[in-house]
C-alpha cells in the first residue's frame, strides 16, 4: 500500500520535511517512490510547497495521505477544506484543571435541582396540614432535638 508522508531532513534543532510517496511497510528515512514537495516549519513564514498534480496523480492510484499531509494538502487547497483532519498534537491538560470546571458547573446544576425540590416538598406539606398543626410540630421538634441532645451528652464518659 502506498502512503503519502513527511520524511524529516535537515541539521540537528532545525527540522525540515519531504513530502514522498513510499510504501507503508518502508521505515520513514528509507527508499521513498517520488519527491512531491517539501515543508520548512522553522522559516518564517512557514514555507510549504507540494506539486498538486504528482499529489492528485498518486491520490488517484490509491496513496494513502498521512493526517499530517492530509491536512498541509487542504491549507494549499489541493484537496477540499471539508476533508481537514481535526487533531490535538501536545501534552494533554492537566487532570486538576479540567476537573475543576465542570465540577462547578455540576455542583450548580444540582444546587438549582435541590432548591426546586426544596419548594416544592414545602409547597406540598403546607398543602397538607393547616396552619395550627405545623405550630404544634415545630414544638415538637424542638423538644426532640434538645432529648437527643441529653442522651448525648450522658452517652459519653465522665472523667
């Protein structure tokens, strides 16, 4: 199977690319078919040039472009900008700070979802019990809590 893909030429710290037909089984620095084009990513600007025809020629017996020159490919528009590879080369972000954000959000989301349940168990209850029992529980209540509190405190030892 042919491949279309970047052989790396040049001195040490300072990188440049061959565009090259080889075979996929190949190394990358070995035999390559033909020279299509080169790539310059250190000048400034970027210099890259690639012969559109040799390229379409090869495309049409079956070369396989690299994503890499897939999309150097579309920049010269020798191919179409919709066949554009969309791929994140680098370090990827860090754990803490990709987690942060949409824990927050999450963390919204749920508050506004508890507030909502919050009204509407209250518009419930006041639904169903009228106003003089609702007095006599929050006594009632209040006369628990200070309970519980007693056996709380006679629950642990006395030095």
């Amino acid at each position: 199977m042919l491949v279309i893909r970047l052989t790396r030429v040049g001195k040490k710290n300072s990188p440049a690319y061959r565009v090259v037909v080889a075979d996929k089984r190949k190394a990358v620095k070995r035999k390559f078919i033909e020279i299509l084009g080169n790539y310059n990513p250190t000048a400034n600007p970027k210099t890259l040039v690639i012969d559109k025809e040799k390229a379409l020629h090869w495309i049409g017996l079956g070369a396989q472009p690299s994503d890499t020159v897939n999309n150097l490919m579309c920049q010269l528009e020798i191919l179409p900008k919709n066949k554009m590879i969309k791929k994140v080369y680098g370090k990827p972000t860090k754990k803490k700070d990709a987690g942060k954000e949409p824990a927050k959000a999450a963390s919204d989301e749920t508050k506004a979802e508890t507030e909502k349940i919050d009204a509407e168990v209250t518009e419930e209850k006041a639904e169903e019990i009228p106003a003089e029992e609702t007095t006599e529980e929050a006594v009632s209540d209040d006369t628990i809590t200070e309970t519980s509190d007693e056996v709380v405190k006679s629950e642990t030892p006395t030095e």
